[in-house]
C-alpha cells in the first residue's frame, strides 16, 4: 500500500491493517504489512542460523528431560535398589513442587528487563544448575542408607527439575513467543524444535541401554551417560542463549510507569479460558510423556528382551521426525485445532491395534506406527498453540504474560509426567513387581500392558475433548491483525515523543 504523505503516521500504519483484513489477506501478511508501515521487526523472517540456533536448544532440554522419564525410575529400582512405589511417589512429589515453580518462574520471566531481554537470560543462568543436578541424580553414593538414598534421590530430582529445568525450559518456551510474532514463523520454529527433540529422544531411547550394558550394566555406565548427556546440554543451551534475539516487547506497566501488581496480573491470567485448556492438555499430554518408564520394563517382561525398548522408540519416533516437515503448510491451510484433533482419531486406531494382542510385536510395532502418525499434528503445533493462547491475553487484556502463560505448558508438563511416573510405580507396585527378581508375576506384567496401552488409550480420548473446546483458531486472524495494529500506534506514539 502506497503512503499518503497527507496522513499522520498512526493513521497510514491503521490503514495498512484495514486494507489487509479487506483483502482477507492472512493474520501474517497483515502483520507483515504493519510491521513494513513502522519499521517493526517482530514479525520478520527469521535466518536460518537463527532458527536452528533456537531449534537446538530442545537437544539440551531432552537430554536432561528424556532419560528421567524413560529411565530415573528403572535405575532407582534396579540400580540403586529404591522400591517402585516409594520411588513413584518420590517422583511424583518432586513434579508437584515443580509444578508449584513455573508459575513463580514465569512471573519473575515476566518481570524481567535486561540488555538481553526477559526470557535468555534466565536459559544462561539455569544452565550450570540443571546440568550439575542432572549428573549427580543418575549418580546416587552407593554407601549410603535406604533412607538416605530416599533423600538424596528427592533433593536432586527437585533441584534438576524443578529449579534447574523449570528455569530454563520454561524460558525456552517463552522466547517462541518474543523471538517473533509471525504466527507462520512460530510454527516453523516449532518443527525445528520438536524435530531436534524427536531426534535426541530417539538416540537417547536407543542408545541409553546398550551403553549401560557395554559398561556392565551398573552404576559406571549411568556415571558415563549422564556425563556425556549433561556436557551437550549445556553447550546447546548456550547456543540458544548467543544465537537468538528478542523482538516482541510486552509490558506488564501501568500508565505510571509502575508494573502492575502480581495479583492484577494473576487475574488476568486466570481470566483467560485458554491457559486452562493448555494446561489441561499438556497435563493429559505429558502424563504419556511420563509412562513411557514403563516401555523398558513392558519390553523385558511382555516381549521378553529389554533391548526390544530400542526398537520401540524408534518405531514411535521415526514416523514423527519425518512428518514433522510437511506439517507447516498443511497447518497453515486446515488450523492446528483440526489436525490435532483427527491425530487424537489416528492415535486412538494404533493403541486398538496394539490391543489385539499385546504381546505380539508385530501388531505392537504397527500399533506404535499409527500411534506415531497420529501424534504429528501435536508435536507440530502445539508450543505454537501457546504463543497464540499469549497473544489471544494480550489482544483481550492488553497486557502480554509471556511467561506466566507458558507456565501453563511447564506445569501441565511437570504434573503431567510426575503423576505418569508415579502412576507406573504404584501400578507396578500393586501388581508385586520386584525389580531384582528374575521373572515377574502375571499381574506385575498384566499392570504393564494397562500402561503401556490402555491409559494412552483414555488419555487420547480426553486430550480430544480438550481439544475440542480449544478453538482459538477461529480468531487468530482477527487477533494477529488487531495486535499489529496495536504495536504500530505504540510505535508512532513512541516516535512523536522522541
């Protein structure tokens, strides 16, 4: 659109929106054209380098994340020699306090102003804590008492997680939001993030076990794995930290200049519908995230080799790190809401096939196959999904809670998998599982097979409801445009000032 050199700034910038919402232009474009009218970077196209330098940092965060969901509760019971049900309700008190964290961090994320913006500094500085904490939890002294392993094992699954993790995981999630406001380019991100996320959990699947073995299957080769683990880690979250920028500025001030009071901003989140069903979903979400322990113990017992686990999580995964890529322009036509939703359809066809006769591995293998299939649309959109439940706050309240809003996914992530962590040792518990035995009673294995299968299978079901009501994508537009609108004023008001 030409300028007309008869308007005021905040007037042509106003224009630019109009004209694209009267041309049905997409909520990106008309970001775009807004972001032309004022010098606005926010929205621009980000470089490669930049885009992979925040994709890595989903390396570091499942290197420390994937080998406590799908190994902590395994080595406490047959390493460290932790009963199942005691280290199940060890874990899931240890998520509900780092649960009860993200909400805090998030505030402080939000109340955060530095030269290098609200959300990477807290990636910087929660480094050297999760990456010490990780290590010295798969490194529990073998001398000491069952209690004092207890202890010991509470203290560092808190701090890896829910000081250490929550800090710099949840600020990695916030900085989707403010690294840009392209909705288009926060679903590309996504892909990239998940992909390198896909692919550690696959290799840290894969290779864990073997490597535990090669190196005498005790305590030395968890030394070694979580060392190695613990060191990529924070090279890659430095990366994210030196490779990535802040563009999108909120604010959480009042007119004063005074930022508004956290119970003020409190209620202004909790207004916001969305936060709840993202919560909701993470939570459902994550709870598989935190069974899938039981896969290594489901393919001991059930198949009959542990080693069979390698070859599940490749099955699972293969499919996801493939489709990924075709996600972005199938997103960008149907919405995120309905592919989610017809994946939650495919996902619940492969659990039923698996159930047809759970110990047979070829209908596990073609079950976990669909299943995977079925979890794309998710793992494509779902972290973006979040950005654009922020930015619906913003567009309703005209304050941007970043963090506080992530802190839906964080928590719905921690809860989620403590209470599916926990969930396979009370259950493996209550069927008599005991980890130094050499075989395992009928219900020890009938109890893997219900967690394995059959809570994927309700769980699928209620992630769909969720979804269901989820709809934000019907206003996205509108609010894409309306909030483009919004930061062009701000920028002409701040300009005339000057």
């Amino acid at each position: 659109m030409a300028k007309d050199s008869t308007r005021t700034s905040a007037e042509q910038q106003r224009a630019a929106v109009a004209l694209s919402a009267g041309e049905s232009m997409t909520a990106s474009l008309a970001a775009t054209a807004v972001g032309e009218a004022v010098a606005d970077t926010s929205g621009e196209k980000l470089k490669i380098r930049e885009r992979l330098a925040y994709g890595v940092g989903d390396i570091g965060g499942n290197l420390i994340f994937a080998p406590i969901s799908a190994f902590l509760l395994f080595y406490f019971t047959d390493t460290v020699g932790i009963g199942a049900a005691i280290a199940g309700t060890l874990l899931l008190f240890g998520r509900v306090l780092d649960g009860t964290m993200d909400l805090i961090l998030g505030t402080l994320i939000d109340r955060t102003s530095t030269r290098w913006g609200k959300a990477r500094p807290w990636i910087l500085f929660a480094t050297p804590v999760v990456v010490i904490s990780f290590v010295l939890l798969f490194n529990i002294p073998a001398g000491l008492g069952t209690g004092a392993k207890e202890l010991y094992a509470f203290v560092m699954y808190f701090i890896c997680l829910g000081v250490g993790f929550v800090g710099s995981n949840l600020a990695y999630h916030t900085l989707l939001s403010v690294i840009t406001s392209n909705s288009k380019m926060r679903v590309s991100l996504t892909v990239i993030r998940t992909f390198f996320a896909l692919v550690t959990t696959l290799v840290v699947n894969f290779v864990t076990i073997p490597v535990i073995t090669a190196n005498g299957g005790g305590q030395a080769g968890w030394t070694l794995i979580s060392i190695i683990y613990g060191v990529i880690s924070a090279v890659t979250f430095l990366i994210v930290f030196f490779g990535t920028k802040e563009r999108v500025k909120g604010t959480i001030k009042q007119d004063d200049g005074k930022k508004l009071p956290l119970r003020t901003t409190l209620g202004i989140l909790f207004r916001n519908p969305y936060f709840f069903l993202a919560f909701g979903f993470f939570l459902l979400n994550y709870i598989l995230t935190g069974t899938a322990g039981v896969g290594v113990f489901y393919a001991k017992d059930v198949l009959g080799d542990p080693n069979i686990y390698s070859f599940l999580g490749l099955v699972q995964l293969l499919p996801l790190i493939i489709g990924l890529w075709f996600m972005p322009a199938i997103i960008a036509r149907f919405g995120k809401r309905k592919l989610i939703l017809s994946g939650v359809v495919v996902t619940i066809v492969g659990v039923l096939i698996s159930l047809i006769d759970p110990t047979n591995l070829t209908l596990v293998i073609a079950g976990g196959l669909v299943r995977s299939i079925g979890g794309i649309p998710a793992a494509a959109g779902l972290f973006a999904l979040v950005a654009d439940v922020v930015d619906y706050g913003e567009w309703k309240s005209g304050v941007r809670l970043d963090g506080m809003t992530y802190s839906a996914a964080t928590a719905g992530q921690n809860f989620g998998a403590g209470l599916g962590v926990a969930l396979v040792g009370w259950l493996l518990a209550a069927g008599g599982y005991n980890g130094q035995a050499a075989t395992q009673p009928a219900s020890a294995v009938s109890m893997e097979i219900l967690l394995f299968l059959w809570l994927p299978l309700i769980v699928a079901v209620l992630m769909g409801v969720i979804m269901w009501f989820l709809n934000i994508d019907k206003n996205l537009s509108q609010i894409q445009r309306d909030l483009s609108a919004r930061r062009a004023e701000r920028a002409a008001e701040a300009s005339a000032n000057a």
